[in-house]
C-alpha cells in the first residue's frame, strides 16, 4: 500500500525532504522550488517539523512580499513628478 504523504513532504529512498513550489512572484528572490532534506526516517517526526517548516516558508513569503511591496512604492514615489 503507498503511504499518502502530506503537503510538501517527499520521499527519496527511506529520507524525507520538504518540498515546495514557490509563488511565482518570488521566483527570484527563492528559485523555483525549495527543497531539502529532513534528515529523518521517522514519519511522525516529519509530520510535525514538516509543518513547522510550512509555516516559517509562508511567514518569510508575506515578509518577502512586503518588502517587494515596499520597494515598488518607493520606486513608484520617486518616479512621479
């Protein structure tokens, strides 16, 4: 039976890693995906840091995102006559 796994969660072998697309309007800042391992074997434990790990990517994608914001509306500002 195939184990289902949860959002950004792969397997490779027996290790899991964390998986992620990014936003599209953070491609530049992150690149396409972000990936990496999670350096265990256990499923459970995965679980939980994998959501944890979730959870600190979309706080630093708002954060990137308002900085982007910030910028574009100095930009903008400078620009005007």
């Amino acid at each position: 039976m195939k184990e289902i796994m949860c959002n950004y969660l792969s397997k490779r072998d027996s290790t899991y890693y964390f998986r992620r697309k990014t936003p599209l309007d953070l491609i530049l800042i992150y690149g396409k995906e972000i990936i990496f391992s999670l350096n265990t074997k256990d499923r459970k434990a995965v679980e939980s840091l994998t959501r944890k790990k979730a959870v600190e990517y979309d706080e630093a994608f708002a954060e990137a995102r308002k900085s982007l914001s910030d910028t574009r509306a100095r930009t903008r500002t400078r620009h005007c006559p």
